[in-house]
C-alpha cells in the first residue's frame, strides 16, 4: 500500500496539469510553470542535502548498527521481553492511533496534495507564507527525499517481520528491512520539531516522532532494528530539507546518529568542524 500510495503522488502533478491545461488561461499556465520550477529546484536542492558524502558516514553507521541488532539475538530479545514486560490491551488501542499516521495511502496524498494546492496558489495568487502550508510542504519533500532509500534498503536488508520468522537480513527475500510505517509516521512530527525555535517543543515532537514505529514493535509487525532504521531515515530526510530551507534547528556540522555496542543500543552526536 505504501508503494502504491508513493506512486499515485509521483503522478499527481501530472493530472493536475492535464486537467487544467485545456481550461484555463495562459496565466494559470505560467503560474502552474512557476510553481514547477520553484518545486524542482527545492526538491533538487533536498536531494543534494541527503545525497551527499557528508551522509555516506550516517548511512553507513546506521546500517551498521541495524545489522548487529538484526543479525544477532539482540532484536529477538528485545521483541519478547516488549511482549512480557509491556505489551497489554491498553498498549493495543494507544498502537491503533498511532499506525493511522504511517499509512501512506493516507498520509502521502493528504501531505502532497496539500503542498501542491499550497505553493501554486502562492505562484498564482501572492498567497503569503504561513506554518501549515511549509509543513505541509516540507512534510510532503520529506517523503518524496527519503523515499528511494527506503525502498531500495527495504529489498536490499531483507528481514521478516516478528509474526513472520526472525530478523535476519536476507537480500531479495523479503522487503520489510526497513520499517515504512516508522519512516512515514516520524516525518510529519521530526518536520514540526525542526520548524519550531522552542526547546520544549522540539522535545515534544521528537518523542511522538517515534510512536509510530512503537506501534510497530506493539503489534510485532517489526523488529527494533527495523523501526530504528525507518526514523532515522526520517530524520535525515527531514533534516536534508531544513538544510533547503535553511532554517535547520541543529548547529552546522552536527549529526545525530546511531550506537549501538554490546547489548545497549542509543543515539550519538559528532559535530564537523
């Protein structure tokens, strides 16, 4: 579901286009042109940011990571004491409230359509800038910037989900390696958190970034590696996009990244002079 929702989105400029290209002036095409290509070059611009040698170190360490927490008994441990030690009906309703924000039938084409119908009517009719519509925005290139890696890391690892069999990575054999609920679930809340100057609510946010891959782990659907593997991603991807918008709430030069060593898994800071 969540290939076909990105696949619908890839073609939603296009039908939007060919609908009103018939039927409007030539000055609804000029807008519609102008909003492309402020588009492209914003989406261009992420890209850049994520996709970068400055990033190979990030992605490296956290495959890494993933890899010792999926190809030992660390996931499988962690899996069954979750299920002894908090799983419960209460932990079950909570769960259902937070999938609904990694379904990407629902979320990418609210997300995109929304940044679409935001920027072209700012191309069009001077509409000024305001927080809902550059979070839908910024939401929406998220998505679009992380999603080739997740896809691709989804085949390429290869783990089953709990209910399925372990989390060992078999390229090719399976595609849930990365967890595309905790990848899509974290953008909308790590956006806000990066959007806002308050401490307090970059806190807030960033912890509801992860309840969404927490209900992952509550309904065995994936392992902690899988879901640490999807909001990381989240968080580069949304980070690459701060980066366009130059309004990136981290220092310059510092990167949050994942450690894991022994039988504890956490999160690190390095900063590049």
């Amino acid at each position: 579901m969540i290939r076909a929702a990105l696949l619908l989105c890839l073609f939603f400029p296009v039908g939007v286009y060919a609908q009103t290209a018939d039927c409007t002036s030539q000055t609804y095409f000029g807008a519609f042109r102008q909003f492309g290509n402020q588009e492209r070059n914003r989406i261009f611009a992420d890209y850049g940011n994520l996709y970068n040698c400055n990033n190979v170190a990030n992605f490296g360490l956290a495959v890494m990571g993933g890899a010792v927490l999926a190809n030992t008994e660390m996931d499988h441990n962690f899996q069954n004491w979750y299920s002894k030690n908090i799983h419960s009906d209460t932990s079950d309703e909570f769960s259902k409230v937070a999938k609904v924000f990694g379904e990407g039938q629902i979320v990418i084409p609210v997300m995109l359509t929304s940044a679409l119908t935001y920027r072209f009517s700012q191309s069009k009719w001077g509409f000024a800038d305001n927080c809902l519509g550059e979070f839908a925005d910024r939401t929406a290139r998220g998505y679009l910037v992380g999603a080739p890696t997740l896809l691709t890391f989804q085949l390429l690892l290869g783990g089953d989900r709990p209910s399925d069999g372990d989390s060992y990575w078999r390229p090719f054999k399976q595609d849930h390696g990365v967890s595309g609920h905790a990848f899509l679930g974290a953008v909308p809340f790590i956006t806000v958190a990066q959007m806002s100057d308050k401490p307090v609510v970059k806190g807030v946010f960033y912890a509801l970034s992860g309840f969404t891959a927490w209900s992952r782990v509550n309904d065995d659907k994936h392992y902690l590696s899988q879901v640490l593997l999807g909001w990381y991603l989240a968080y580069l991807s949304v980070r690459s996009v701060s980066q366009t918008e130059a309004n990136c709430w981290l220092p310059r030069g510092l990167t949050l990244f994942p450690v894991c060593a022994h039988d504890s898994v956490g999160a690190g800071l390095y900063y590049q002079f």
